[in-house]
C-alpha cells in the first residue's frame, strides 16, 4: 500500500472542526499520530472513535495530551526507527508533564507494535501499551489495564472480527472528515514478496463481510461523504458473498458501491497485478463513477528481480494486463511503486525498470530504496547493494517518472476534468478539489461549495497542482443523500 506522509496532530476530527463546544471538565484528551500507509488512517479514525466512547476528545497539542497514541509503519527501516527518535521526545514531554502533576499514558500501535512487541517497552519504557492491528477493538479495555498500573502488550491476532467490534463512526465524526473516506475492505497479505513485511504484521489475507462493507459504505455516504477509497494490502483478493450467498470479487462490490445514492466516485488501492481479474478491469469500463487512475504497483521491470522478489509475474505480463486495462478504459492513468537496489540489481536489471517505466509512463509514483527487513528473505539474500549505488538509481528513476509527471499533467491543460471539490482554497477566493487522477486542482471559489462535483477547463500547471477556470454548471450538486444521484448517473 503506498504510503503517505506522517499525519501529524489528532485524528482528523480535530482538525475537521468536529469536537465538542465545550470542554467537559473530566475529558480526557488524546495526540494521535499517524504514520505510513492510508490503512493506517483509517485505523487510526476507527480507534479515535473508539476513544470518544470513553470520553477522549482529539487534540493537536502533543502537551496537553493524557493519551499519546503512535500508529506506527514498520515496512522500512526508516519508518521503525522514527518511531523510537519520537518516542525519545515523549519521555521528556511525559516528565515535564509530570513536574505539574499531570500524568500521561503512551500508547504505540500499528505495525512497528506488531513487530517489536514487547521489544518496545524494553527500549522505551516510557511505553504503557502496545496493541497490534488486529485487536484495536480491545484498546479502551487495554488502557483500563493500563491505569490500573500494568504495562500491556496486546499483539495476538484476535479471533472476533475487530470491525464488527469496533464502534461505528457516527454522522458527526465522519462529516467531520470531510467529503472523501477511506475504507478499508481487505487486510493482510498472502503474497510474501520477499522485500516485505507485511504478511508477518498484519498476517494472512482477510476480507471484510459484504453486508458490512455495504452498511459503512451507506453511512459514509448519509453523512456526506462523495468519494470512498477501498483499501487493502492487497485490495483487489477481496472476496466475499453477497445477499443471496453468491459469490463476489472487487469488481462485483464496485458495482454494488456504485448503487449508493450520493456516492459519486470510487477509487481502491493497492492491488497486485495478479489479483486484477476480468469482473474487476470491466468495471473500469461500466462504472463512470470508478475514477480511471490505478496505482498497480510492479516492483521493477526486470524478470530476474521480479522472481528474486517472488512477485510471481513477469514484466511482459505486467504489460499485457496493461494493455487489457486500457483497453477496457482509454483515459486510465497509471500509478506504481518501485523499489531500486533489490539485492543483485544489474544495471540491466535497473536498466529494465527504466524501461518499463518509459513504456507505460506513470501519472504518478512512489519510490524506494530497498530496505533490508529483518525477517523477510530479502535480507539474507546475497549481493546487497551500497547506499550510494541505491542513490544514484533513485534519483535517475525519480528524475524519469518526474518528467513523464510533469508531462501528464501539461497533457490536461485545455482539457475538461471532472473535479470534487474538498475544501477552501489556500489564498482568498480559491477552493481545491481533486481530479480524476487525483491531482489537486484549484478552482475560483464561485464554481461550487465543498462536496460538489464541477467540470473544469484546466488552463495551467503548477508544481504539484492543476489551475482551473472556465467553469460550468456543477455535474452532481450535492443535495441530501437521498435525492443525490448515484454514479451510474454521473457520467
Ligand atoms: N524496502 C523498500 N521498499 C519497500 N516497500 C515494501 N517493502 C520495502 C522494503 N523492504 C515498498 C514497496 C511497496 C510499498 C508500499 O513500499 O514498493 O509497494
Ligand atoms: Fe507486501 Fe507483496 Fe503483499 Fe504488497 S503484495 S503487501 S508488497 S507482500
């Protein structure tokens, strides 16, 4: 799953204007930080409401915090070891709280805590609770354990399904998120690329059922909400049954989403290549609403690394399922993920990703020099390369996917784009929004109000954004749910 920077600050009900008038005079109030992937996003929503229900309200003020709750990323070495520099600067937060007798509880989950453990407490003791992905439904009795003086460890893969366990987010929280959500329909991975490691963090491939997708889904888009991104390690092997006991892929639920009224744009990621299968590519070419920009990421473009990496395909065959892709949906854009310096990268071997990148030139991506991960079988394996080689490569990649960028988006200039609009502008009389391929886009602030969806003439490129003028009349204005339309009729 690709990664986003870290969210710093409370989750983003706090930022959405979303707390209480008042302060109540118990309340306690908790920090949230986010980092790595959008799953972990989403997670960290699930568990901030989880902590409303026991009277916590968010805050972006790490000091006034009671609870300070880290969502960690352990995918690369960088990423983990973050974690520990922040959890250094907790502890003197913690102590200088303490000196005005406030105490401070410190919480660290995600997948770092799934990884290290009880390893955390030894080498931070500042650490009251360590929870792992699969048991956040047990954090308001974790921390109850906690305040009776336990240092707690909660990293089993639970046998109840969390999500059904978790409170649901109510109308407030989620308008308070804004006009698009994440939901995450799939976690775990049973792929075992041999770089990687989350099939050890976040463990085996599991779907979320049908019906409570459908249900979250339905609320999301009562409370407002315009766009959903289905997430998932490895989205696109979600499988379930629907009402009738039949059995459905991505594409089916896609479908399904698509019937919400209100919902106007789907979007889900990150997907395997081998996983995309012939009901999920048709559903780019039947549902208008299913935006035309796929992160499918390939690794590399070299065979010998793709088997290294055990990604159980060729790059030949990467192309061809492009190709089928396209072809169902002309206007697709293409996302991907690229690791260089994977141990016993040729030139050619680097050469080849090069190449593959010139032939189906990305939109957008995201890159990364190989991190060795303890576990993994990538970090046994022979031929390990220097920093500086790494280096060298990152940089002509970036400086190739940079260019093919930039010159997608110059494409756009003069073309009409659909455009969510998602909130104010950053200077007087502008609001952004965000285009199909999921660049922001600024707009006059006279085209819509937050949660419209306006056709747009683009008139120029800026450095990671898109200028629009020249707008008509909003495409699908946002009334309430129910008389919205759904994406089938938002063409
Ligand atoms: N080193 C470098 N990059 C990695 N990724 C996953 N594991 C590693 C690693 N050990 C990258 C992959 C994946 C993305 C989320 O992170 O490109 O698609
Ligand atoms: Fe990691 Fe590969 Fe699974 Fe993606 S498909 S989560 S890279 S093991």
């Amino acid at each position: 799953m690709t990664d986003i920077a870290s969210t710093k600050g409370g989750f983003s009900t706090a930022a959405g204007g979303d707390a209480p008038a008042q302060t109540r005079p118990n309340t306690r109030k908790v920090f949230v930080k986010t980092y790595g992937c959008q799953m972990n996003v989403y997670d960290s929503q699930r568990m901030g409401d989880a902590l409303a229900g026991e009277g916590y309200e968010p805050t972006l003020v790490i000091e006034e915090a009671d609870l300070v709750l880290l969502n960690t990323c352990h995918i690369r070495e960088k990423a983990a070891e973050k974690i520990y520099s922040e959890l250094g600067r907790i502890r003197d937060m913690k102590a200088e709280r303490a000196t005005r007798g406030l105490e401070t509880r410190v919480a660290v989950a995600g997948c770092v805590a799934q990884a290290e453990g009880r390893e955390i407490i030894a080498r931070a003791p500042v650490v009251d609770l360590v929870i792992g992905p699969q048991t956040y439904h047990r954090l308001p009795q974790a921390l109850a354990r906690v305040s009776d003086g336990e240092k707690v460890v909660e990293t089993d893969y639970a046998v109840e399904d969390k999500f059904a366990e978790l409170p649901k987010s109510d109308r407030r929280q989620i308008s308070g998120r804004g006009v698009t959500a994440f939901l995450t329909v799939q976690e775990g991975c049973d792929k075992f690329c041999t770089f990687c490691v989350v099939p050890y963090t976040r463990g085996a491939e599991v779907s979320r059922p049908f019906a409570q997708l459908i249900d979250e889904a339905r609320r999301l888009a009562e409370a407002g909400v315009r766009e959903v991104t289905l997430l998932g390690q490895n989205v696109n092997a979600w499988d379930g049954e629907d009402e009738a006991g039949r059995p459905i892929g991505l594409g089916g639920l896609l479908h399904r989403l698509a019937d919400i009224p209100g919902l106007a744009r789907l979007r889900y990621t990150t997907s395997h290549p081998r996983d995309m299968d012939g009901e999920l590519v048709a559903a780019h070419r039947d549902l208008p609403g299913l935006m035309p920009y796929l992160h499918l990421p390939v690794q590399s473009g070299s065979d010998t690394i793709l088997k290294a990496m055990n990604r159980k395909h060729t790059a030949d065959e990467y192309l061809r399922l492009l190709d089928t892709i396209r072809a169902a949906r002309p206007d697709i854009a293409l996302s991907g993920d690229f690791i260089v310096g994977f141990p016993g990268e040729s030139e050619a071997d680097f050469e080849a990703t090069m190449n593959l990148v010139r032939t189906v030139r990305y939109a957008s991506a995201f890159t990364f020099k190989y991190s060795p991960r303890p576990g993994t079988p990538g970090a046994e394996m022979d031929g390990h390369l220097s920093e500086a080689v790494k280096d060298e490569r990152l940089q002509a990649l970036n400086a190739l996917l940079r260019q093919h960028q930039t010159e997608f988006a110059q494409s756009l200039v003069g073309k009409r784009l659909s455009v969510l609009i998602e909130k104010p502008g950053r200077h007087p009389g502008q609001i952004a929004g965000r285009s199909p391929y999921l660049q922001p886009v600024v707009l006059p602030e006279e085209i819509g109000v937050i949660g419209d969806i306006v056709e747009a003439t683009i008139t120029s490129t800026g450095p990671n954004s898109l200028l629009a003028e020249g707008m008509t009349k909003p495409v699908a204005q946002f009334q309430s749910p129910q008389e919205a339309p759904t994406m089938r009729s938002v063409a």
